[in-house]
C-alpha cells in the first residue's frame, strides 16, 4: 500500500475525490476549528498523500473557501415567484439540510482571504435579496426601507435551524424559525427614516477599556487565534508594553473580554426585572438593552482554540441568559411551551445582534423603532401584541 492517489493495477482514482475532500474538510473544521486542522490530518482522513491534496487545493485558504462555496451552494438558486408559504418552507429545506452552516459562517468564513469574505457575502446579499419580491407581493405597501430590514430579519431567523443547541430538537427548531418567518412577513413598522450621519464612537479614557473594546473587536473579525497581541494595542492605540502591564497574556485577556461581555449582559438583564412592572415590559428594556450591545460585548464567537474550560463557561453563561428571557416569555404567553419560548428567545436575539452589525439596514434613523418591533414581534409569535 502507497498511500498514493495515482491509479495502480486493481484500484482506480474515484471520480468525486474532490467532493470527497471538501466533505470530509468540512467536518473537520466544523469539529476542531480552521486554525486547528492541517492539510496532512484532512488528507489522511480521505486517503491520499498531502502531495496529491495540494493538487486539488492550493493551499488551506483555497480548501476552506471549496468548503463555503459548496455549503452555501443553495443560494445560487434563489426561491423566485413563491406565495408566502412556499417561501418559507423552501428556505427552511435549503437551510435545515446543512446544520454546518452556523459554524461556517459565524466563525471559519474569517479565515477566508479577504477577497473571498467579499466574495462570499456578495452572495449572502444576493440571496437575502432575493426576499423582497416575496415581501413584495405579500406587503406591497412596504418602502425599500422596510423591506429590506424584513429580508435581513428573515435571514438571521433562518440561523435558529443551524444553531448549536443541543437543548431544542430539530422538529421544534423548524416549527420555531417557521412561525417566526410567519411573524416577520406581518410584522407592522414605522416608514424608513433618512441614513443617519455618521460619526466616530467615542472611546472611554480608560486604557485598560479601550483593550478590552479592540479585543472584542479584534477576536470577533480575526478569530483567537490569528489575533495576536500587537494586533489589539495597535487597535487600541497603544503599545504591545503598555498592553502586558494590564494583561499578562492573551488568553487573560480573553478571559476580561469574556468577563465584560457576560456582566454586560447581565447587567441589561438585571434593570429589566427592577424596572419592569411586567413580563412584556421586561422583554421592551431586554430587547432594548440586548440592542444596544449588539456592537460589542455580544459579537464575540467562541473559538475551539480557546480551551474546553472557557468554551463550556461561555456556554454555560450565555445558556443561563437565555434562560431568563425564556422565563419572560413563558410568564408573557402561558400558552408557549418552554421550548417553543426558547426558540422565539434564540430567533430574536439573533436578529438583534445580526441586524445591528448590518449597515445597510442599522444606519437608518428609524432602525431602533423597527428592529425592537420586529423582535418583540418574534418574541411574542402567533399572539397579538399588547397595545402599549
């Protein structure tokens, strides 16, 4: 046995040995993360040599972009001339039938060359455009503005399929996102504002803040890994000396990003229920608050390479909080099941958070108005919303 992917007498080179590459590299990213898994490990796992893998793909960056391009392959074929219905659950087919897609997106497409990134949410944007014809016959009282926020909501509502919770089965999953799209396509919003003018985020005084700030900022696009530390002082406006005299090492510094992002959390958490004299005004200040986080302390995405120590207490945290909402809307609605809470919890605030990194739809005047509408609308699925 060579090893070798050459044909040799009694066995021939299979014809999908790239399909087979990209299958099994994907599993492997998915699994162990980008930056963890070798062009050798990815050649063993299918049978060749690295010599005849780096005849398929040039390099990793070139496999890893194969593995997107095929996963996302469904968005090439947009869901035209669909009644509302017929939509929704074409999407949902597209979408349920690659559970992978999360993880791509969310964390392995910033290993990509950043030509490819571009490349790759070209083709997002294409497809999400693709909504507005629905939108369009269904609502055609709708503005541009409108709309469009609707399509980007309908598309982070699609993500609660590819979401990691092994606490929602996959049938309440797809009951879940499949109201919600329901909801959205209903949804009641303000008329589109101007563009807002844009300024500079003012930054605190505070070195030790303004680190945490650049790392957040500096994990999310970069990933653990490929941030290095010279990379947040120069973000930060300092230097790599001034950085170690207020964290010892990177992953200290993880652990302040970590740390600021759960009490941040939790302290939007905390006024809602001293503020709130009710379970629907408790979800306003939440959706409010979660908001208002959306630009930093919630955009950070666990890395494999972080550790099973720091990724099983994020999880923890971040499952504890989804809990609390979850709470929330059961006391809102008896009549929601904690499961089918949880997934209006997890559609939700995934469309906060995506929607507020989204400067097509968030540099609108009217975008705080529509897109708590829209969550809150979510949040309280087929039933009406209480007047205010």
């Amino acid at each position: 046995m060579t090893g070798r992917e050459e044909p040799t007498a009694g066995r021939r080179r299979p014809r999908d040995r790239r399909r087979q590459i990209v299958a099994h590299a994907r599993e492997l990213f998915v699994d162990h993360g980008f930056p963890n898994v070798s062009m050798a490990t990815i050649a063993a796992g299918v049978g060749i040599t690295a010599g005849a893998l780096y005849r398929h793909f040039s390099d990793k960056a070139d496999l890893l972009r194969a593995v997107c391009l095929d996963g996302f392959a469904y968005q090439d074929d947009p869901i035209r001339d669909a009644t509302p219905e017929a939509f929704i659950d074409g999407a949902i087919a597209a979408v349920s039938a690659r559970p992978y897609l999360g993880v791509l997106w969310f964390r392995e497409i910033r290993y990509l060359p950043p030509e490819s990134q571009r490349e790759m949410r070209a083709r997002l944007r294409r497809w999400t455009h693709s909504f507005l014809p629905v939108l369009g016959r269904a609502r055609p009282e709708l503005d541009d503005g409108q709309a469009e926020i609707l399509a980007w909501s309908l598309h982070s509502a699609l993500a609660g399929l590819v979401t990691r919770s092994g606490r929602v089965p996959e049938d309440e999953r797809v009951a879940g996102v499949r109201t919600a799209m329901s909801v959205l396509i209903r949804t009641q919003l303000v008329p589109t504002g101007p563009w807002m003018p844009t300024s500079p985020r003012r930054l605190p005084q505070s070195r030790r803040e303004r680190l945490l700030l650049a790392a957040t900022e500096q994990f999310g696009e970069r990933g653990y890994s490929e941030t290095s530390m010279a990379n947040i002082a120069a973000a930060a406006g300092t230097t790599g000396p001034n950085l170690y005299g207020y964290f010892e090492s990177k992953a200290d510094l993880l652990r302040g990003v970590l740390d600021r992002g759960r009490h941040a959390a939790w302290f939007v958490l905390d006024r809602a229920l001293a503020e709130a004299d009710s379970p629907e005004s408790a979800l306003h200040l939440l959706v409010e608050g979660q908001l208002r986080l959306s630009r930093t302390w919630t955009r950070w995405v666990v890395d494999p390479e972080i550790g099973d120590e720091l990724i099983a207490g994020t999880q923890r945290a971040q499952s504890e909080y989804i809990d609390e909402w979850t709470a929330l809307v059961c006391e809102a609605d008896p009549a929601a099941g904690r499961l089918e809470a949880r997934m209006r919890v997890i559609i939700a605030t995934a469309i906060l958070s995506d929607l507020g990194r989204t400067p097509r739809v968030s540099a609108r005047t009217t975008f705080a108005s529509n897109v708590q509408a829209i969550a809150m609308a979510v949040l309280h699925g087929d039933q009406p919303a209480p007047s205010s």
